[in-house]
C-alpha cells in the first residue's frame, strides 16, 4: 500500500514539473501578440533629400544653405506632401478658359464663347515699391500676365513657386515686361509690406516686368475672392498660376510648378494675337 501511495506521489510530481516547463516556456501572451512574425517586413527609412528653390540642380542630405544663391535648402519630400495637401490636382482647372469682366471697364466684358466669367477688381493695392495702384488699371488692362499668389513667410510652396517665375523670367528674356508681365499677389497682406516683398523678390532676382502686390486687408480680400485664391489661412493657398490676355479677355488657369517648358510654352501661346481658345486649351494640358 505504502509502495503504491509512493509510486501515486511520484508519478503527481513528475506531472508538476513538467507543466511548470511547458509554462515557462511559452511566451506570455502580449509577447506573442508584439513578436514580429516571418512575414513582417523591417521599416524602411527614407532619407531626407534637401534642395535650393532656386537651383533644384543643389541637392544635400542635410540642412544648409545654398552655395550659390545663399538661400535655405528646402525639404523635397516635405515639399511635395504639403503641394499635394494644399492643392491636390483635381481642384486646379488646367487649361480652364474663362472671360475678363471687369466691372470698371465694361469693353473687357464684351468678349464671348468661354464657359466662365473671371472678375477682376480694380482695387487699390501697393507694389514693392510702396506705389499706390489700381490693381486693373495698372497692371492688367490691355496687358498679358502671369499671376501666382505667395506670401514671405512662407516655408513650403511659396520658394519654389518664386523660383519657377524666375527660371521662366530668364527663359524668356526681354518679353518679361514688354509682351508678359508677372504678378505675384500675397495671400497675407497684414504681414508682406511693400518693403518685405521687395526684399523676398530680390533673392529671386525679379525684373523690372515683375510686379509683387499687397494692399489693405479689405482691398486684397475683394482681390482674391475674384480670382479664386481666397483662404480662411495663409497656409492652404493654391499653387495655381492664372494666364490671361486682356485684350483679347482669353484666361487660363494651370500648375504652379509644373515644368518651365510648359509655363512658357502656354504663356506664349496666350501672347499670340490670333491664336483662337482651342488651341490655347490644347497648350495648358498637362
């Protein structure tokens, strides 16, 4: 009796034991549920890859500043996701043709065919200069322009966007001022002054065809509600760029960054005295 009762406890403390192995060698349960299994891949780290605004051709891995020009080197990848959050492709009608309505120059109103009307204020604003001017009268009456929207805080698109005005500024030479004139509007006039434009133009090396405007917030307001670039913030400005004859009230609206060939390519052909809207329209496609 005694033998059996012995073999009993023997064979209950070998069960023990070996069940306290097998526990012990099991992970615990949120060790199994966080254990990376055979089919998880590694996470990838992207290098940051940075470049000038105004020479993309001056890249580095690191913070700094540009050798030739001075300027900071901007995030590329940064760069691109805050393009693509402040103005997503589908909401910039590319090649959109639509008529000059001033409403202080109703000739400009008389030109029929397009799908929209685009009105242009004749508000009160400054140049870099601190010139006072009749944002029509002035700058756009009769004229052909190429117009983007920026302000000199700016940190993302507003550089680049600089920086492709100039490059198509010295692609195009001595038409800059007598065949096309740019305009560069600030979507925060309570912050650009006529003295911080001129000094944000400057390191872009604007010409004398090169107009920056500010203004009072209710003019600039006025301004930017009529072409389509108002903004509850600064932030969420559109890199569109609108390209217009007004003498022949023909106005189309493309990318801001898109290639310098292209800009110039479709600035010309809005230039063209008799060349119809189609062909325009053709031109703006991306």
């Amino acid at each position: 009796m005694n033998k059996q009762l012995n073999t009993t406890r023997i064979f209950a403390l070998a069960f023990v034991v070996f069940a306290s192995i097998q526990i012990e060698a099991k992970p615990p349960l949120h060790n199994r549920l966080t254990a990376p299994t055979q089919h998880q891949k590694p996470a990838v780290k992207t290098a940051k890859v940075y470049a000038c605004p105004m020479h993309p051709d001056v890249k580095s891995s690191r913070k700094g500043k540009c050798p030739k020009c001075k300027m900071d080197l901007q995030p590329v990848r940064d760069t691109a996701k805050s393009v693509e959050k402040e103005n997503p492709v589908a909401s910039v009608a590319v090649g959109e043709i639509v008529t000059a309505d001033v409403n202080t120059s109703p000739a400009a109103g008389d030109v029929s065919g397009p799908t929209k009307t685009l009105m242009i204020p004749d508000v009160e604003v400054l140049d870099q200069e601190g010139h006072a001017l009749h944002f029509y009268s002035d700058l756009i009456k009769g004229k052909t322009v190429a117009i983007n929207f920026i302000f000199t805080n700016c940190t993302t698109i507003c550089p680049p966007l600089a920086a492709t005005f100039a490059r198509v500024q010295k692609e195009m030479g001595e038409k800059v001022g007598k065949d096309v004139h740019f305009i560069s509007i600030s979507v925060d006039p309570l912050t650009d002054t006529p003295e911080r434009l001129k000094a944000w133009g400057a390191k872009f090396k604007a010409g004398a065809g090169w107009t920056f405007v500010t203004g009072s917030k209710p003019e600039m307001d006025k301004l930017l509600n009529a072409l389509g670039a108002s903004v509850s913030r600064r932030e969420d400005h559109s890199p569109v760029v609108i390209v217009g004859n007004d003498l022949k009230g023909v106005w189309t609206r493309t990318y801001g960054l898109a290639q310098i060939s292209q800009l110039v390519g479709l600035i010309e052909s809005v230039i063209k005295p008799k060349l119809d809207q189609s062909q325009v329209e053709e031109t703006a496609k991306p």
